[in-house]
C-alpha cells in the first residue's frame, strides 16, 4: 500500500508527502524491532527514558509498517513502506510509560503487536491539551471538523468517532507535508484520539490513506482528504 506515493497522484494538494519522522538526531537508546508475517518482536522490553532509535527490519514476505503507541492507543509516531528485507529507523523522544508497537505486513487490519516500558527520568512529556475537538468519520468523509480557528502553539486533542462502515484514521500532516500525529485505524463504532500540538503558522492538510476493499483506493482518493490554516497566535 504504497500511502504517499499514492497520494501524490491523486490528490492535488502542493506538498512534499515523506515517510514520517525519521530522525537525523542521535538517540540515546537503540533498540531493534523485527517484523514478520505473523509478529513485531522488540529486542528490549524495557528501554530509558529520553530518546530512542527503533531499528525496524521487515522480515515479512509483503511491505510492512510500524506503528508506537502510547498506553491509551494514541499514536506517538510510525514509518511505512518498508519492502521485504529492509531496515528503516525511527526516533522517538519518550518518558516513562507503557507503550506497545504494531507491525502491519501488507499494511491492512490490526497487525501485530508487542509491548515494551520506558524507565527513569527524562524524555518528552505529552502536552495537556487546550482544548478538545470532537468529530466523526462516515463513509468517505469527517464530519462536524471546524479547524477554523486553531492557531499556533495551540495543543488540541482529536477525537474521532467511527460511524462508517470501515476502518478510518486522521492524518494531520504540517506545511511541509510532514505527518505531525494521527488518530490511527480506528474500527466502525469506535474512538480513536490524538494530542497534537501545532508548532508553526502555515497551511496543516488532513488525510485518511487507508484502502477501500471495494475500489482498492486509498480513502484520500475518494474525498476524505482536506487542508486548513493555523495562522500565528
């Protein structure tokens, strides 16, 4: 499923779509994940608290991705599109806490997942939101989503409610087309949420790019897609 790739020729939308957030910085922890066809085995289950380098390897015999989440089900960060025999990292700065990882290898339904928990003193805190948005997922559409008004420095927490038929998410991706947090695939009648902080003035875009079974497009492709402003506060 190849995500942005797929984007970018389906929607008209003027940015630079990339893998998310793979640091360039140094970690102060490195740790290996291994994805295969039916597990996400992680080599540590207990890792410091500060930043850390997770070295996804994709043993799976489809692309696979990886997604961590924090003990409440929001998503802290992922990479995708990972071909079969390749390694891709991922960098997180993280606190104490229980977190749990999910392999995806065809990049559909649940995956797999595994756990680990983060010790000690240090890495970053998740900011208490300002504020709460609430909105819902139906069909190929978000409904009741008023971003007018979100500025910068503001902390909002999403939550979306599942009242279609299939799986849905909400990326939010920034002005240069990097995903800054998602609600990730969230089942029909569920809720998902996500605390995100918005950090610079600009042009923010949303996207579902999950796969309809029926058309095998990516639910962007059929309209569940859109972009607002955060001017400066």
């Amino acid at each position: 499923m190849p995500r942005h790739n797929r984007l970018l020729t389906s929607v008209l939308v003027a940015l630079t779509l990339s893998a998310v957030a793979c640091s360039t910085d140094s970690a102060d922890t490195v740790t290996s994940v291994r994805g295969t066809d039916d597990g996400c085995l992680i080599a540590d289950s207990e890792l410091p608290a500060g930043r850390i380098e997770f070295g996804f390897v994709n043993e799976a015999s489809d692309v696979n991705e990886l997604y961590v989440l924090r003990e409440n089900g929001d998503v802290v960060n992922e990479v995708e599109n990972v071909t079969t025999g390749t390694q891709r990292s991922l960098t997180l700065d993280l606190s104490a806490g229980e977190y749990r990882l999910v392999c995806k290898p065809g990049q559909v339904g649940e995956g797999f997942a595994s756990t680990f928990t983060v010790v000690g003193a240090g890495g970053e805190e998740v900011a208490d939101a300002d504020r709460t948005i609430e909105f819902e997922a139906v069909d190929f559409t978000y409904n009741d989503l008023d971003l007018s008004d979100v500025v910068v420095g503001e902390t909002i927490r999403f939550e979306m409610t599942n009242r279609g038929g299939q799986d849905h998410e909400f990326e939010v991706l920034d002005p240069r087309g990097e995903g800054i947090g998602e609600v990730g695939a969230t089942k029909p009648g569920a809720v998902g949420g996500a605390t995100i902080t918005f950090t610079e003035p600009g042009t923010y875009t949303y996207v579902c790019v999950l796969i309809d079974p029926a058309t095998d497009k990516e639910h962007v492709e059929l309209g569940m897609t859109g972009s607002f402003q955060v001017p400066a506060a």
